[in-house]
C-alpha cells in the first residue's frame, strides 16, 4: 500500500509541477503623468478651463499644476506652481488656482479686481498638468515629500519622480 501511495504522490507531483501560467502577457504602463492644456482663456468670473482624465487618479497620487510664465534666455520654457498670486498698484489682486477630483480637474482665477487683468495674463496661457503617482518608478513616495518647496520646479519633479515629459499629452 506505501508504494502506491508514494507512486501516486510522484506522478500526482509531475502533473501538477507541469502545469504552470509561464504565457502571462506582459503589462506595460503606458499611464501619461504629463499634460497640457494651451490657449485658456480666462472670463471675468474667473472661470477657465475644466478637464477630465482618461483613468481615475488614485487617492494616493499628487496633482500639480504649473503656468507657461516665459521662456528663460537658454530658451528653456519657464514653469510656475498653481497656486501663483498677482498683485497690481490698481487695487487688482488675483491668483491662478486650480481643484480636482480622481476623475477631472479645473483651473480658475480667483481674486479682486478680475475684470482689470491685463489682457497676457488673461488670455493665451499654457498649462502643464503633472500627476505624481503614490510610487514613482524611482521608488520616491509622493505623499512622502509635500511641501510646495520640494514641487515648485517643474524639472525637478519630472527628473526626481522619473516622469516623461518628452511625449505630453494635450487635453485640448
């Protein structure tokens, strides 16, 4: 009876080692972390532009959001953090500012005076809308560094969390 058993337990141990899932089919994050919105034009409300994802973003990620504010003289485009405040002699007070969900997000002015903004800081502006997953691929965690500081240069974001920005994707 023990050689049966133990005749069994080996082919039951060839058939079962023989079965394997070795035809996993390969997942590759094709997830965009940069975008960009061109040629927001602002209302006298305040109102600008609101935006939707293709995917939910999870709570965990960070979403940062930078203005085109000039190009630098190396001809490298400048880009500012959302929240960015204006101030102006004529009582005009405004800030660029934007809000999202997991699914969309909106960018908008808000302050006093929103009627007196110049005409290049109310028209025509560029938008880079980053998403900083919970995990980079650097294995740096996002939640992990949350001062405005450490997010305020939009170069060192893309280098220290490993993102593309080589291939951004417009949203309109």
């Amino acid at each position: 009876m023990k050689k049966i058993l133990t005749l069994l337990a080996v082919v039951g141990l060839f058939v079962f080692s023989g079965c394997s899932d070795d035809d996993k089919d390969e997942i590759f994050d094709t997830t965009n972390y940069v975008f960009e919105v061109n040629k927001v034009d602002f209302a006298n409300n305040g109102e600008g532009f609101t935006g939707r994802f293709d995917y939910a973003l999870l709570p965990e990620d960070v979403l940062l959001v930078y203005r085109l504010g000039g190009i630098a003289p190396n001809g490298r485009d400048i880009w500012v953090q959302l929240p960015e405040a204006h101030y102006y002699d004529n009582g005009t007070i405004f800030s660029y500012k934007f809000d999202f969900t997991q699914d969309d997000f909106k960018i908008y002015l808000d302050g006093l005076g929103l009627n007196n903004i110049p005409n290049d800081m109310r028209y025509n502006q560029t938008f880079r809308i980053v998403i900083v997953p919970e995990v980079g691929s650097t294995g740096v965690y996002a939640k992990k560094t949350n001062t405005k500081n450490e997010y305020s240069d939009y170069y060192e974001v893309i280098r220290k969390y490993n993102l593309n920005d080589s291939n951004v994707k417009t949203l309109n």
